[in-house]
C-alpha cells in the first residue's frame, strides 16, 4: 500500500515550520538583554562606572569651575554620564559580546536556524535600548536625590537623542566587533571607550578647547550625544546639529557593518 504524500493536518503539534518575526525578536531580544544583566563586567561597565561617576564629580571639587558655566554640578554631569552610559553599553558591551559570541561558534550556530541574520543583530539592539532605559531609570533617580533639576522642555528630544545615540553606538559596536578578532575587539573597544571618556566630548566639554578641537570633539558621536543631551535637559533647547551627526554615524557604521561583518 503506497502511504499517503502528505500527513493530514495536525498529525504535529507544534506545526513545525518558522515562528512569527515579532516573536522571534522579543525573544532574542530577551534572551540578549538577560544575558547582559547577568554578566559581572557587563555590570561594571555599563552601571557601576557611570554611577561611581555621577556621585564622584558631583560631590567632589573635581570640575574646573569655568566648564560649569553657572550651572550646578549634578545639572552640568548628568547628561554626560547618560551619555557615557548609552556608550558604555550599546558600544563597547556589544562590540565586546559580538566578538566573543563569533570567537565561540554562536553566531554561526544561530545563523543556521530559521532566525534571519538582520534578527540577531536587531535582537542585539533592542536591548541595548533596553539595557539603555534601566542605566537612564536608575541614574536619573541617584541624579534626583542629589538635587538634579532637568529642564522639562527638554525631555522630549533627550530621549530622541538617547534612542538615537543607541542605535548610532550599536552600529558602531557591530561594526567593532563583527569584524576583528575577540581579542583585538576587547583591547580596542575599552581603549576607544577611554579615548571618548576622557577626549571625546564627555568629561572635557567642548566649550573648554579652542575652537578646531571643539569642532572635531562636536562631530564625533560621543562629543553629539553629549552635548545634544546637554542642550536638551539643562537649557531645554532643540539642537539639530547633534542629531544629524549621530544619524550619520550610524548610517555609515550600519552600511560598513552589512558588508564587513562575519559569523566567525
């Protein structure tokens, strides 16, 4: 007896056969975010250094009084250290996280399964924003208590900068780490993060150099993001220029990206 061409329907449960995209996503998106929130050094660097850094420069005489501009402390440090902590994570952590995983197999193994490619690495980015809104929750609450005023005006086009900043740092931490050896991604994903910390806009405000370093320091993605946020929550004024920078950088990182990044 010839056995039939096909099995009737629901001869399987579960169907076999692709899940939903969406679902796809929130599930990677999950599983990526889990990940990072689990991870030590993650932790450190995403959380503990810009929160130890919030407290320090502002309870500390730190700060050249000059840069403050007649601006309190916690108003001048805040939207830097949001800034360094959208770097932190959606930068350096991915580009970190992204060469590991390649070095071990696991974008190859992911790769083989029904998840398209342009998922993992949108998975990757979602919770970076993700990561991203717990760093901003939990240093705007330390930031409230140590008597940070933003300007309400302002808010909208903070969080426009910090969803832009992350995807413009996530194209960059994909193009780092889907490119390079593990290692070289590591030694030179925290060398670049100290460069932008200390020279890039963050901790020396481009107000304080003369007037070409202040130009370069304003087109680089950290010195944007952190002089936009700046712009947005202390004086609550719309700057266009930091995101059109930022939405540059991330458009010329994600093409690099497409055609340089590899699976192993």
């Amino acid at each position: 007896m010839t056995a039939p061409a096909r099995f009737p329907a629901g001869t399987f449960t579960p169907a076999p056969g692709a899940g939903r995209r969406a679902r796809m996503l929130l599930t990677h998106a999950k599983l990526e975010t889990s990940l990072t929130l689990r991870h030590g050094e993650q932790i450190l660097l995403t959380l503990l250094i810009p929160l130890a850094l919030l407290i320090g420069l502002t309870l500390l005489d730190i700060l050249p009084a000059g840069d403050l501009a007649g601006v309190s402390k916690v108003d001048w440090v805040t939207p830097r250290i949001f800034a360094l902590a959208v770097m932190s994570s959606a930068f350096t952590g991915q580009a970190i996280a992204l060469g590991f995983d390649r070095r071990y197999g696991v974008l190859k193994r992911l790769s083989a399964t029904a998840i398209p490619r342009w998922l993992l690495v949108a998975g990757r980015i979602v919770a970076a924003l993700v990561v991203v809104l717990l760093q901003v929750v939990v240093l705007g609450v330390v930031a409230a208590f140590l008597g940070w005023t933003p300007s309400a005006a302002g808010i909208a086009e903070a969080v426009v900068l910090l969803v832009l900043g992350t995807l413009s740092f996530g194209a960059l931490g994909v193009l780092l780490g889907g490119s390079l050896r593990a290692e070289a991604v590591l030694a030179l994903a925290n060398i670049v993060w100290f460069v932008l910390l200390l020279a890039g806009g963050i901790l020396l405000a481009p107000s304080a150099l003369p007037p070409a370093a202040a130009t370069v320091i304003e087109l680089l993605p950290s010195g944007a993001l952190a002089e936009g946020l700046r712009a947005a929550l202390v004086d609550g004024q719309f700057t266009a220029g930091p995101v059109l920078v930022l939405a540059v950088w991330g458009v010329l990182a994600a093409a690099v990206a497409a055609k340089t990044t590899k699976l192993t």
